[in-house]
C-alpha cells in the first residue's frame, strides 16, 4: 500500500524595507499579486454594479449592465456604457468632458455628468483618510499610491514622508511633467523631511504610457537622492514606477546599499 505524501504549497517570499539604514536586505521581494485597478483613483466611480458594466468591458452586453449607465447618463448611457465595454474604464478615466464629446459621440451634458463622475470618485479616494498600513514593502506603497496616479496624462513626482516604523507622516508632490534631474532635485525631495523630521523617504511616479518599466532617468534620479539621503541620515527606502496595471520596484534593479550611494 503506497503511501500518500501531502506536500504543502511554498509562499513567495517578500522583501521588506530595512527597519535602518544599515540594516542588510532580508530576502528579495516577489512582486505581489495585484488585481489591476479600474484607474485614476475612480473605483468609486466603478463600484458594486457599475463595475459589471465597465470593469475591462466584458460584462456590459449584459442587459442589466447598462442600467447604471442609463441611471447617471439618461438616454445617452447606453453609448457610454458601449464605450465602456470597448476601452475599459481605466482608459474612460483619463477623458475629460471634451473627450467624451469629441471622442465618445456623447451629449454635453452627459459628457460632463461623466467626466464629474470620474472626479468625484479620484476626490473620495483622496479623501479616505490616513494610510494605517505600514509601508514596509513595495506593495503597500502601489496599494497606497495606484488609485491617485493611475491613468493621469502628465508624470508627477510624489515623496511619502515615515516615522521610524515606516508609517506615514505625509505626502507629498514635489513635481509634475517629464522627469528629469533637473524637475525632480534632492533638494525639494529632502528639504520636507528636514523640516518634517521624517525617518526616511520613499519616491513614487506614474508612467502615463501604463508601462512601468524605469528609464535611464529614473535611474538616475534615484541614485541622486539615494546618495543625498545617505548624507542627510534620511535613506530613501525605493523609489516606485506605477503603470496603468503594474509597478516597478527600482530597489529591485539597483543596489540600495551605504556603499553604493558613497560612490554614486
């Protein structure tokens, strides 16, 4: 009689940022499964059923996946909620009310009733009060940031500011456009910190391309302000690309360690 071996499935280890500065990097960090989101902050806008009709189209031939469109648009939600099933909400949520006219074929009247649709839903995800999770991993950040920079048109540059436990204390947006050393210097990244008492940094930007594979740029910026945290004893624990549905850890590309900012 053979004998019957149950083997338990093995968990993807995760990284966590180091709890200092000198602190040695535990294992390296999985990139954690996230379901994507519907983009631009906008899952009030796409929540309970609205979500059947436009959560990447595939639901909205149904004949009750029109209704929330028909409810906020009238007569003209069925041509919204086509739209919907075409582009996907996380392309919807990068139009404005020209957009939808122009691109959309929707009334002016329906087309702005959308586009306030979408704002009102990046404002409540905005407005969801403070963070409570530790940011100890590239993947709180994404869950932190993702509904405010997903599907915007221009780059912007976001600093989150912890205490010692890797909470967050505040964030901020240092720039906005194409990022380049020269819009993104240490200087307005690490002058808040100073002045906030921050423990340590953490850098977050949007692709509005969707892809968040970094760029030489990136890179560059990032070893700048790894060596002026490293200088000012305030460490820049990673520096994350967000995409439309992905992110992008460059702590997992390039070497975070003492010794590499004292010789970037």
């Amino acid at each position: 009689m053979g004998v019957i071996m149950r083997i338990k499935p093995k968990r993807a280890a995760t990284r966590r940022f180091p709890s200092s500065p000198n602190s040695v990097m535990e294992v390296r960090e999985k990139s954690e499964a996230m379901t994507p989101d519907c983009g631009a902050g906008s899952r009030a806008a796409c929540s309970g059923s609205l979500d059947r009709a436009g959560n990447g189209g595939r639901d909205a031939n149904n004949q009750g996946g029109w209704q929330p469109w028909k409810e906020l648009l009238g007569p003209g939600g069925e041509k919204a909620g086509s739209l919907a099933s075409r582009l996907g909400l996380c392309e919807l949520s990068r139009w404005n009310a020209a957009d939808f006219r122009r691109l959309g074929g929707l009334a002016p009247a329906a087309s702005r009733r959308l586009a306030a649709a979408f704002s009102l839903g990046r404002a409540v995800e905005r407005d969801r009060g403070p963070f409570r999770e530790a940011l100890c991993s590239g993947g709180a950040v994404h869950r932190l940031m993702a509904p405010e920079l997903r599907g915007l048109r221009r780059e912007t540059f976001h600093i989150l500011l912890l205490d010692s436990k890797h909470r967050l204390r505040e964030r901020l947006r240092v720039s906005e456009g194409t990022l380049s050393t020269s819009l993104v210097h240490p200087r307005e990244v690490f002058a808040p910190a100073v002045r906030g008492g921050a423990a340590a940094v953490i850098a977050v930007h949007n692709h509005p391309s969707g892809d968040a594979e970094p760029s030489a740029e990136d890179l560059e910026v990032t070893k700048r302000l790894l060596r002026a945290g490293h200088l000012l004893g305030i460490p820049l624990l990673d520096h994350l690309v967000v995409g439309n549905s992905s992110w992008t850890s460059i702590r997992e590309r390039i070497d975070f360690s003492i010794e590499t900012a004292e010789t970037v």
